[in-house]
C-alpha cells in the first residue's frame, strides 16, 4: 500500500450548494478515516486549501476516492505519491513516573 499526498483547492465564493454537501462529505470522509484509507484531512482557514493523505495501491485509485468526494465538483486538485510520511498518530505518549 502507496501514501498519496492529496492537496485540492476550493472555490473562492462558497456557494449554498456547496454547504448542502458538507454534511454527507463528512461522512464520507469520517468512513474512510474509520476504514484507514484516509490518514489525515485538513482544511487551511481561510477554506481556501485543504490536504488529505491516503493509503491507495496506485495514483488511479486514489484519484478514484478523491473523485468520490460529496464536493468533487467544486475542487480542483494535484496528487503525489510519498516517500516518507511520518506523524506521531497512533503513538502512545511516554509518561515517566
């Protein structure tokens, strides 16, 4: 299994259709994060950018869950397949007595 560095780009003007989709995109993602496909997801503040990172066997079909998203419409996107991804998730917090 691939990490894929997924940086996508929202419109400037966010339209009310596009808040519609918000709750079911959430979903969405909420589902993939509880399957480990999706590793982490963000979105800057001024909802301008957004970066998810997710487990695929190829860029096709990462591209392929991205297509999926609720708000696919309303996104533009770039993919890189990653090297090196290290985070501190999952790692248990050493506490010394």
């Amino acid at each position: 299994m691939k990490k894929y560095l997924c940086t996508f780009y929202l419109p400037d003007m966010l339209t009310d259709e596009f808040w519609a989709l918000i709750p079911g995109h959430r979903q969405y993602v909420n589902e993939l994060m509880r399957d480990e496909v999706i590793v982490t997801y963000c979105v800057n503040e001024v909802r301008s950018k957004g970066w998810v990172v997710l487990n695929a066997m190829s860029e096709i079909e990462a591209a392929s869950l991205i297509d999926r998203f609720p708000i696919s419409k309303f996104i533009h996107y770039e993919l890189d397949e990653l090297f090196i991804f290290d985070s501190m998730i999952g790692a248990p917090k050493l506490v010394m007595n």
